[in-house]
C-alpha cells in the first residue's frame, strides 16, 4: 500500500504508467478482501480516476454502486 502511494507521489505522469494500473488494481482489490471498508474507500477516488483515465465507465459505475456516497 505504501509502495502505491509512493509510486503517486513521484510519478508526475502515474495514471499514463501500466504498471500504476496494475498495482492500484491488487491493493485495492486486497484491501477489500482482508481489511475494513474504510481502506478501500480510501483508494476509491484514485481506483475511479484510473478506470474514467482509462475509459473502463462500466467498471467505474459498478464501483459506484458498491461504494453509495463515498465519492
């Protein structure tokens, strides 16, 4: 988790990089899968700005749903 933060931080151009993608994608998906709601709501700003980046509007939708009144 720290490693994706550190990649924002230092990466002016971070939601242009594959490898960002990838490595949102496994910590959020972990942080819903082993730890409380709120660390995933955490993400959930930068995991819709990377699937908008990305063109992936469904993906982004469905997240919305699961999320209601987080965003």
């Amino acid at each position: 988790m720290c490693g994706l933060i550190r990649f924002r931080l230092t990466n002016v151009h971070y939601i242009e990089n594959p490898a960002y993608g990838a490595l949102l994608t496994e910590v959020f998906a972990e942080c819903r899968k082993t730890l409380p709601v709120g660390f995933a709501a955490f993400h959930l700003p930068w995991m819709l700005e990377f699937y908008t980046m990305s063109r992936q509007y469904r993906a982004a939708y469905e997240l919305l749903k699961e999320f209601p009144g987080r965003a």
